[in-house]
C-alpha cells in the first residue's frame, strides 16, 4: 500500500489542472487493475466536474438521458456515507436493469465499489471502481482494497477541490503531537493493538487520540481521518 500510495501522492502534488487530474485517473485504473476508475463530484453551487474512464459516447448519453436520476449507485450513494458495493444496491425496478444492460454494453462492468465523499460547504462527491469480474473474484478484490481505495478517494477529492481554485477546500485542523503519531503508525498499516504498543500505551487511549484527531477533521471514521491527515499533510507515510 506504501508504493502505492506514494506514487499517488506524487502525481496529485503535480497536477496543476484537471487534465493532469484526468491523466491520474487513468494511472490509477492501470495500478489497481480495474476496468473503469470514475471520480464524479458536485460543488456548492451545483456545478459537476468528473474525471473517469469511461467510453465518451457512454458518458454523452449517461448526461443526455439524464441517467443520475435513476442510477441506483448515484441514488444510493446519496443516502450512505461508507463504501458501497454494487451488490447491495435495488437493481429490482426495470428502469434500473435496462439501464444496468445499457451500461454494461458501454463496458461499465458488473461489478463496483463506490466511495461517497462529502465534502466542504455541500459538496458531494464519488469515487467508484469497476470491472467486469466474477462474484468471487471481486469479493476477494473488494475485501482486500476497500481500505486503500478509501483513502485514495480522499487524496482525488481534495485535489480537485484545490484545482477548482480552493474556493472549497477546508481549513487545516491542528493535531497534537500524540494525534499525529496515532495516525501515522495507523496509515502504515499498523494494526490498533501493534500502534498502542508502539507507542507504550493502552489501546484505551489510543482510541482517545483516534476519536480525537477525528473530530478534529471533521473525519466520518478513522480510515477517513488518515486520508485527510495525509491529504492536508499532517502525517506523511
């Protein structure tokens, strides 16, 4: 995850517009190995910006048809602050499986886990990853990537709020030292027990210091405070 992640960074912290946005999510589609990587996002003031992999022409109809009204993963996404697999989602309604049957001949995929991320002052934004794969295979690929593709979701959001010009990108909260150190072994892929004993405390206390950096960002649950350590550069992996 380390490499990974690095990597990301590196190509985030150069970006300076939302073609070089675009240009990360294309590398991001070939590092996690998924068919189709989508970051779709909705500011204050109702504007959309998206970076995805997705065929054009699909993408052109997906608007003409106004299919977000309809798409059970936008529609569910709505209405759910953690990861969302697609197989939880109503697929029952026809309008949803006709629409399913269109997106998969444009090579959506079948399968798909989409982050919600909701953002400064309104925003809403996802991060989906796609492929066109077997149940088994994607369970066992959702299960072991869910953690790192969260925090990767994150890493995009903040960087294309900064692109559009910072008008939403939050203010930077201030950690203690102890907050820091939690958050950083956490990011490195220390366990709870192995960072408590890291740092020779109780794993009582350790949960202070987590709920406690993650009022302090505004954090939906840990996995998200790390992402949004590490996105304002408070911890460094």
């Amino acid at each position: 995850m380390k490499d990974k992640l690095e990597s990301l960074i590196t190509g985030l912290e150069a970006a300076t517009s939302h073609a070089d946005l675009q240009d990360v999510i294309i590398g991001l589609r070939d590092v996690y190995d998924v068919d189709h990587i989508v970051y779709h996002a909705v500011n204050r003031s109702g504007q959309q910006y998206a970076a995805l992999t997705y065929d054009p022409d699909w993408v052109d109809r997906y608007i003409e048809k106004e299919y977000a009204r309809i798409d059970p993963v936008v529609q569910g996404c709505y209405q759910r602050f953690h990861p969302v697999d697609w197989k939880m989602l109503d697929w029952s309604s026809p309008r949803a499986r006709n629409f399913m049957g269109e997106a998969s001949e444009a090579g959506v995929g079948n399968q798909g886990l989409s982050v919600p991320i909701r953002g400064p002052n309104g925003q809403f934004a996802l991060f989906t990853a796609s492929s066109r794969s077997s149940d088994q295979t994607w369970e066992r690929y959702a299960r072991s990537n869910v953690g790192e593709l969260i925090l990767v979701a994150h890493f995009v959001n903040q960087k294309a709020l900064e692109l559009d010009n910072g008008t939403d990108v939050q203010k930077t909260a201030s950690l203690s030292p102890r907050e820091v150190d939690t958050l950083s072994l956490l990011a490195m892929g220390y366990s709870r027990a192995q960072a408590a004993d890291s740092l020779s405390i109780s794993e009582h206390t350790l949960r202070v210091y987590i709920e406690s950096a993650r009022f302090k960002l505004g954090a939906q649950n840990t996995t998200h405070a790390v992402a949004k350590a590490i996105a304002h550069g408070l911890i460094a992996v």
